[in-house]
C-alpha cells in the first residue's frame, strides 16, 4: 500500500465487505430516503426491473431500499401483497413486460436472447407430449406480454387451450386485444383461484422466470396444490439462479425482489417426478430449464 490514498481506500473497502458483505448504502439507505423527493423515489420504483429509470448513487440507495424492505417483510402475507401491488401487478411489471416486447422486435434478439434460452424447455415439452396422452391445456404462469405463450401455441397444435395469467391488468387488457381472435386466452388474477374454478385436468404449467419472484413457502403451495387439485398435472420452468445453487434446500434472496430455488429438491419434495432437465452455467446466474410430471396420488 505505501501508505497512498488510493491502497488505503482498496484496503478500506476490502475490510467493510468482509466484515458487512454489502455497499455502505444498503445500510444507511433507510435513512437517506427518508430526505429524497418522493416523485424522485418513484422514478426509481418505476423502473425497478428496467433499470431505465435515475441513476447515481441516490437511485442506487433507493434500489436497495426498495429490496431490503421486500427481503426483511414483517410476514410472508406482506412479501406476497408487495409482489402483486407494489410489483409485477403495477408499473414497474407494466414496464418490464413493455421493455420486453420493445427489445425483442429485433430479429437477432429475439433468436438469440429470447427463444433460444427457451428452446431446451420447447424440447422439453415436445418429448412430454409425444410420449405422454391426455395434455390439453397450457397455463403460463407471469404470461406477461404474453410472448412465449404464442410462441407455444405455434410449437403445439395439438393442445386445445392456452390460458396466459398475470397480475398486471393493464397488460392483460393489453394481451387480449393483441391476440384477439387466437387460441390464447388471458387472464387477471392469481393462478391458485383459477385452479380451483376454471382449471381442468391434463394441465401443464408454465413459468417463465416467474417462480422466481414466489418465495419458496408460496411455490411449495403452488406445487402441492396443482398436484392434489389436477389430474395428469406437469409444471415447466425456466428460471435463473445463482450459479450452483442446485445443492441448496433453502431458497435465497438473490436481488431485484427474486429467489433462488432449487426446483429438483422442491418438486421432488412434493412428489413430482423430474422428465428433463437442464442447467446451463453462464456467468452469476444459471439458466434452469426443467419439466416435472406430477405422481399419481395425492397426499
């Protein structure tokens, strides 16, 4: 170090994440706020998943603010009113779906960053559908824009319905005017009411990094049910982790309010049997593609 500023600040900061593991800001984020604008913080919330919003270190501050009040909620009843209002259910969902269908109207995008992370699950469904009779419907779980449920529809001629279902009702008026006149049906609301009222056996479930944004008590819920409550029942999941979290049992915090699962102990704790699976490892996160069948019996 030399006794230099800059090998005292490396020393400094070195010193700070092994003792504290996170930015100062995280910290003293619920404090800063408190001072900022309200209209600024908005902004901010906005843009949560898009990051197109401010920033700087005060969007910064507010991020993890935004993150440590979801991670540290009083109840998992909190956790779950946060993700549908404050979330997926109101702009900052919106936004997210939007940036979405914008990015991907470029051809080579849409191959390259949008289908072919999806194509291992598509072959995962095919080989299920080929081998397996009876599957007549596809509900995708988070359908947002409603994108990969149209890409299914095309795959899979021989499933009679698609159900897309979001919390988002903007972008659900906004689907069923799009697909007008297709075989894609949109729905608001949550999946386990629909289950209940309006599903049918011989059902696959799609999630299409949704599962991620369910904490590991609500997904353990959503696979218990969709086993007892449907007969013939698959769920199908592509999702992001972090890297070699496949040997964990308990679900983390991984940022931007998501989980990490380990989906093979998951389903197979609640009596699912694992049809394909792939993990590709790239970089922080990897990618999950995976194809569970529901064991007869319920339980």
């Amino acid at each position: 170090m030399d006794g230099c500023p800059g090998g005292i600040r490396r020393t400094l900061k070195k010193v700070w994440y092994a003792l504290c593991g996170d930015r100062p800001y995280v910290y003293i984020g619920r404090f800063i706020v408190r001072i900022l604008p309200q209209s600024f913080q908005a902004r901010v919330r906005d843009e949560f998943f898009t990051a197109r919003g401010p920033t700087g270190v005060f969007a910064d501050i507010v991020r993890a603010e935004v993150n440590r009040q979801h991670y540290s909620a009083d109840s998992e009843e909190e956790v779950r009113r946060h993700t549908r209002e404050l979330f997926w259910g109101s702009t900052p969902g919106k936004r997210w779906h939007d940036l979405g269908k914008e990015r991907f109207r470029d051809v080579d995008a849409y191959h390259t960053e949008f289908l072919g992370p999806r194509r291992p699950l598509i072959h995962h469904l095919s080989d299920l559908l080929a081998t397996t009779e009876g599957y007549q419907t596809i509900c995708e779980i988070g359908t947002g824009n409603g994108m990969f449920l149209h890409v299914l529809s095309e795959e899979f001629p021989s499933i009679r319905r698609f159900v897309g279902m979001d919390f988002n009702k903007e972008q659900i008026l906004e689907n069923q005017v799009a697909y007008e006149g297709s075989r894609l049906k949109f729905i608001q609301g949550e999946v386990v009411d629909w289950i209940q009222s309006g599903c049918v056996d011989g059902t696959i479930f799609v999630g299409c990094e949704t599962f991620e944004f369910f904490t590991q008590k609500e997904l353990e819920e959503l696979f218990r049910l969709v086993r007892q409550a449907v007969e013939l029942a698959a769920i199908a999941i592509f999702a992001l982790n972090r890297t070699g979290f496949d040997g964990e049992t308990v679900s983390q915090p991984r940022g931007s309010t998501a989980y990490s699962h380990n989906y093979d102990y998951l389903l197979k704790l609640h009596q699912y049997q694992i049809f394909r699976r792939h993990i590709e490892r790239a970089g922080a996160y990897d990618r999950v593609c995976m194809l569970a069948v529901a064991q007869p019996g319920g339980w």
